[in-house]
C-alpha cells in the first residue's frame, strides 16, 4: 500500500485540512449512541448518516461517491457480493478456507475518496479524521454486533517500527472518543453500551 500511495499533494478529496487533531464543532454536535437498542441513528437511510459524518472534510460529489458496504454480503468476511439483490451468505472464499475469526465487517470500500481518507488518517498524520473514523466505526459496531457477544475491544497493536515511521496507533486514536463517552456515561470501559 505504501509503495502505491499517492504523492501528498495529491490527495484532493478533503474540504479542509487543519492539521489541528480537533473536531469541528459540527462533529462534537453529531449524536454518539450508547448502545444499539437506544440508537438515535436508526434510520431509514443509513447511508446518509454516514455520508453526514464525513460531510466536513469531503464535498458532496466525493461524499456520493464513497461505495458503502450493505446487504448481501459475507457473513464471515463481510465482502460485499456483485449481485445488488439476494441474501447474506458464507461466500465461496470463505467456505474453502475458513478465517480464525467469526466475522469481519468494513464501513465502505477501500477505493476513492473513502481509501484517500483513510490513507489520509494514516500516513499524513490526519488526526482530525480520528473522531468521524470512529463515529463511521461506532455506528457498524452497533450494526453488527451484539453488546452480550463481546468480551472486550482493544486497539490493533502497531509494530514499533510502524509506530515509529507514523508517529501514532491510529487504531487507538479512534477509540478514544468512545473511552470519553463512556466515561462521561459512567460505564464500562470494555464495551461501548
């Protein structure tokens, strides 16, 4: 990925670039669930939610763009099938060599102005993209997973190289917003509920 990465001054999908690490007032504003059952996302029109979280760093032609992942995909994996109609189910790939894992899932497609901010986040040292990231990563959790399965949720490890070459776990920077919403909320820090 790195060696395919586009130069910096190539990266046109964001409306404004700050660098400060601080959210607009406009996300600090945005509702943060506490749990799926009490969700004030629910919402005929899931895709826009996700499409208003990121309204402040892509126009609304890139917004448009971003290629979020819905039904049928893998219930393993959790890659999207070509078809747009049908059900989900194990795909093929999944089927012949299972993963260690139960199940897998991703906002949108890694392509476009969804790959930009992401790459963004990682290798330009966006830290003002951690709170929608995490927003977009908080509202698929609470899609997809019930609050009773899991254990505990920690941030992905980097290698002490990669911390080094980066300067931050990104992962852990996206989950700081819920530490301090569940802080606030006076619950448990191994799960958002």
């Amino acid at each position: 990925l790195r060696s395919s990465a586009k130069k910096p001054n190539e990266w046109k999908p964001f409306r404004r670039q700050t660098g400060t690490g601080r959210s607009s007032p406009r996300l600090a504003q945005m509702p943060h669930p506490t749990s799926a059952t009490d969700c004030k996302w629910k919402n005929p029109d899931p895709e826009k939610e996700l499409r208003t979280i990121l309204s402040d760093f892509l126009c609304d032609a890139c917004g448009l763009l971003v290629e979020w992942i819905h039904s049928p995909f893998c219930t393993c994996c959790g890659r999207p099938f070509d078809a747009p109609q049908g059900v989900d189910h194990r795909c093929g790939k999944c089927r012949e060599n299972p993963f260690d894992f139960t199940m897998a899932r991703s906002a949108g497609t890694y392509r476009g102005a969804f790959k930009a901010l992401i790459c963004g986040y990682k290798y330009q040292f966006r830290v003002d993209l951690a709170v929608p990231l995490s927003r977009i990563l908080w509202r698929i959790l609470h899609l997809h997973w019930d609050p009773q399965t899991i254990d505990c949720i920690i941030p992905v490890p980097l290698h002490r190289r990669r911390l080094r070459e980066r300067g931050f776990n990104q992962s852990e920077f996206m989950l700081r917003p819920w530490l301090a919403t569940l802080r606030k909320r006076g619950r448990p820090l191994n799960w958002p509920t």
